[in-house]
C-alpha cells in the first residue's frame, strides 16, 4: 500500500553574508525566511546574514535536496555553496521551473560594481498565493487592567488546593495550617 504524499509549504531561499565572501548558503524552513536568518546572526560572525532570495514553494525539503544535488560541485558545507547569488536562483528556478514557484523575492544584496545599475528588487506573484495566507489578526485585543483589590491566590503545600495569602487559614481539604513559601510572606 502506498502512502499519500502530504504536500507542505515552505520556503526554499538564499542567504548570504558580507564577511565570508563569495559563499551562500541554500536551505529550506517552513517558517520565514527571515526568521532564518537571524538565528544565523548569533553564530558569532561579525556582520549579518541577509536573504538574499526567498521562493514560497510546495514541499521544500525536496526541492533543497534537488537543488544541492545541482550544486553538487559548489558544495562547501552541507548547505553552503561557493556561487553567487545569481548562480543560486538559476539553480533554484532549474530545479522548480516557473510553476513551482507560488511566490518569490529576490532581493541582490551584495553591492553593485561601479558603473553597473543598482541593485533591484524582483517580486513574482503567482494566483495559487491566495491559497497561503498566514493568519490574520480580525480584532484588536487589550490587556484587562490588573486587579488590584483582589487578594493573591497560593497553593497549599500540603494538598495543593489554591489558597489566599492568610497564613493563619486552615486548609478545608487537608484540615492544617497553609504553609507558604518564603517568598509569599514577604
């Protein structure tokens, strides 16, 4: 009998960083891209990670291992690669073709050569994107004020019944004093 294949969205991007040169780094998340990138900023290198490109696609972790398969010989890591940016998405956009992509952003973040036009911003929208929306707050929601008439509760330390703050109370469950800990009868 054969399983049903699920198919989970993620993305698919490119992330770079000024201080280790010409090397990227390709991978999959099914959360945000940038997201990605900055657990990537506690890893103690001097400069930033930035994503480069982000590509929403339909089953991710399969299309990464088609995409490092493509760039098997720029491997430098498991998921880092010496390409540039450029090299990286045409490799993507190889592997997915123009219909695979549900929706993409491509941001060059590498600086531009002298006398060459700046860098663009390249965004493609495809109609299954209104399938994905992450979701959306409908109505705002306030914090109550705090209530400060009201006696803070405790547990008993005996039985675990919620208490007031009188130390001198008796327990209805357990029949003894409550004790509290030290830090309730400050």
């Amino acid at each position: 009998m054969e399983g049903k294949k699920v198919n989970v969205r993620g993305w698919i991007y490119v992330i770079t960083n000024d201080s280790i040169g010409d090397v990227v780094k390709v991978g999959f998340s099914t959360k945000d891209p940038e997201l990605r990138a900055a657990e990537l900023n506690h890893t103690g290198v001097p400069l930033p990670y930035r994503v480069a490109f982000s590509a929403l696609v339909v089953n991710p972790r399969d299309v990464e291992q088609s995409v490092h398969r493509y760039l098997v010989e720029k491997r430098k890591g498991k998921e880092w690669f010496r390409c540039g940016v450029s090299e990286a998405v045409t490799a993507i956009k190889q592997v997915l073709g123009e219909s695979g992509i549900l929706y993409s952003q491509h941001t060059e973040l590498l600086s531009s050569s002298p006398g060459t036009n700046p860098p663009s911003i390249e965004i493609g929208v495809d109609e299954k994107l209104n399938e994905f929306r992450p979701m959306q707050r409908t109505k705002s929601h306030e914090v109550p004020p705090r209530r400060t008439h009201v006696k803070p509760v405790f547990l008993c330390w005996n039985c675990g019944t919620l208490v007031g703050d009188d130390p001198s109370a008796i327990c209805r469950r357990c029949g003894k004093k409550h004790p509290l800990s030290s830090l309730a009868k400050r």
